[in-house]
C-alpha cells in the first residue's frame, strides 16, 4: 500500500464530525491528501487521533505512513500510540530529581526511548518493594532535565501489574535501588 492508500484507510476510521481545536476537520484532510501534502494530512491526523480513543488500525496505517514518509518523531510517536493501545496508557505528573540528589546528570529522552522501573505499591512475596517496567513518553517536550516536572505517558510492559493504580496515587520512577523521580497518577486506561 502507498502513502496515500494508508492515509486514505486511516482517514476512514476517523469520525466525520472530529475536529482539532483550530476547527480543522477531515475535510481538510481529504483536501491535503488531493494535493499530495501527505506529510501535513499525517499531522492533522494525528492531531485528529489525539482527541478521541481510535483503533489500532488507524494508528498502525499512520506509524506505517510515516515509516514510509522518514518522520522519525512521527513514527515514533504512532507506533507509540500503538502499544498504549495494546498494552493501556498511565499519564502522570513527573518530577525527576535534581542533579544534587540524583545519579542522573543528562536530560532523559521525551520520545519513549527509556523504560525505567516504578515502584508502584507491589510487593514480593518476602514483603520488599517490587518494581514494574514501563516506558515513558514526556508529553510537548523532546527530552526532560533533571530537575524538571512535565506530563508523561506511561505504557506498562506488564499491565496487569499496573492494575491497581489509580489517579491520585503517588508513584517512583528508579534507574536502580536509588529513586529518580516522584510522580502523581493523573489517570489510566488498560486494556
């Protein structure tokens, strides 16, 4: 399949009365795409599919669109949505340690690179904290500096770990025994 038949398919899966907040609509998708602007049209629709829980499908025609297009954040960021479909979607309010009281001396990358470890109230068997791996997107940010607070998304590589969390729930994110960030629950969407 082309650029414009996966765009096209994508197209089709999103409701016609969807619209941005700057009014934009799929009319204006269909417009982008009749005139080959397949990198503007890609854009919209993931603004478009930002609004409104959408299928996997939709999604993977996008992430596959952009693989195809070189969009390297686009890419990254629709194979993203993929999995928080597959595997549910944790947001929280993250504070990372500062320098001083952390091990971390570097920005930690915003586009789902890293996958630290929570403590998120599990516990083994002998009653020690038992941590759960998920990876970590920071939303409107490239990257997030020590220090720094910022909105991320979590995707669970285990989700039913994360079963018992719940907005409000206060969480730690850990490079290794030492913690490198605090975080709020915002709110959670499993599978």
């Amino acid at each position: 399949m082309d650029v414009t038949a996966l765009l096209e398919s994508a197209s089709l899966l999103v409701p016609e009365e969807v619209a941005t907040e700057n009014d934009l609509s799929m009319r204006d998708v269909w417009d982008y795409l009749a005139h080959d602007e397949w990198q503007i049209a890609l854009s919209l629709l993931e603004e478009l599919g930002d609004g409104r829980p959408l299928p996997l499908a939709f999604w993977e025609q996008l992430a596959e669109a952009a693989d195809r297009l070189c969009l390297e954040r686009s890419s990254a960021w629709c194979h993203w949505r993929c999995s928080e479909i597959r595997n549910g979607v944790v947001r929280a309010d993250l504070t990372l340690r500062p320098v001083a009281e952390s091990r971390r001396r570097t920005p930690i990358s915003g586009h789902g690179v890293l996958r630290p470890m929570w403590d998120i109230g599990n516990l083994s068997p002998a009653g020690e904290a038992l941590v759960s791996i998920a990876g970590l997107w920071v939303e409107d940010l490239p990257a997030l500096e020590p220090g720094g607070r910022a909105t991320v998304r979590l995707v669970p590589l285990t989700p039913a770990h994360w079963a018992h969390v719940e907005a409000g729930q206060r969480i730690t994110m850990h490079k290794d025994r030492t913690v490198a960030g605090t975080a709020v629950v915002l709110d959670v969407h499993l599978p």
